[in-house]
C-alpha cells in the first residue's frame, strides 16, 4: 500500500502522535496482515508444509509445531523453536515478491552436534551459528532469480543477511544487522 503526501498529511492531522511509538505508527500506515501462511519444502528431507501460522492476531499452535517439525535438524532429528521473527520476515519477503511459490528451504535449526561437524567438513559454518538457536534458516524460491531474492531479504530483514550466490541460497537471521556474500 502507497500513501502520497496529502493523504499522510491527513491522516497524520487526526491521530495524536504524543506517546506513540514507531512501531504503532507503521501499523496505522501499513496494517498487519489478519493471515500468515508459510509453503515451505525441506530440501534434504522433501517434506511439505503449507501452513497457516498467525490468524487475527494470533500465533497458531499447531501451525508452528508444523513448521518447527520441518525446520529440525534432520541429522540429529532434533527439533527446536524457531524464532517467530524469521517465518514473519519470510512471510514479508513472499509479500514483497508478490509470490505463493514453495519455499526452499536448505537449512534451518543445527544441533552444536551437527553444527561442529559441519565446520569440521570446512562448509564455511560459524562457530556460534545462530542456526542452533533457531535463529537463523537458509532458502531459496524456486523459479526466482536469487538476487531478486536477496534484494528482498534485504528490505524485509532486520537482522544478518548472507548472499550465497555459488552455494545458492539467501541467508537471513534475527542477530545483529550485519551483511555478506559469498
């Protein structure tokens, strides 16, 4: 949604702004979305979700238990919460995009475990990933161009961004902000 000058200057002229915060103020400017729905496919274990996450205002249980099921470390078979902020910025990304397409995902949640075998295999992996916090996910969408992607990720994240290009995927976590490629 576009707003032009008059119309903010209006709507700016009848709401009080004494205690109102920035985040209060972008949601008068640009609603939440009453419905959030996630179409994620595991890439190393094929597995679908196609799933209604936050409805009227509301974290829906069992659609995160679906997500966070799909999101484990499928080498351990451990599952973790996934920070909410990742599947919001997600979300926002498919919005930005303009697209219901499946998403990739290559990686989600790591155990410390897989975390450490992975950095021993010399696969460019953290020491104190924020994947093992449920923190962090790699994807990518399918019949996108991936700059596309990453140019994105970048205007819906808040936190780190890695640019994969060679590997091909989009990093994004809820650290500190911070941007790479690769």
């Amino acid at each position: 949604m576009t707003i032009n000058r008059r119309q903010f200057l209006s709507w700016a002229g009848s709401v009080p702004l004494i205690g109102c915060t920035p985040a209060a103020l972008a949601s008068k400017i640009v609603p939440e979305p009453e419905h959030r729905a996630l179409n994620i496919r595991n890439l190393h274990t094929g597995e679908k979700v196609n799933v209604t996450y936050f409805e009227h205002g509301d974290y829906l249980i069992d659609g995160l238990a679906e997500i966070y099921l799909l999101m484990r470390d499928h080498r351990e078979n451990l599952i973790a919460p996934i920070d909410i902020r990742l599947l919001d910025q997600l979300h926002s990304i498919q919005q930005k995009l303009e697209t219901q397409r499946e998403i990739l995902l290559v990686s989600a949640f790591r155990s410390p475990e897989t975390n450490q075998k992975l950095r021993e295999q010399g696969a460019g992996v953290a020491k104190r990933s924020f994947h093992m916090t449920g923190q962090a996910l790699d994807f990518r969408i399918p019949g996108l161009n991936l700059r596309h992607v990453h140019k994105a990720t970048l205007a819906s994240t808040f936190g780190g961004v890695g640019y994969y290009s060679r590997a091909g995927f989009v990093h994004m976590d809820t650290g500190r902000k911070r941007r790479w490629s690769l």
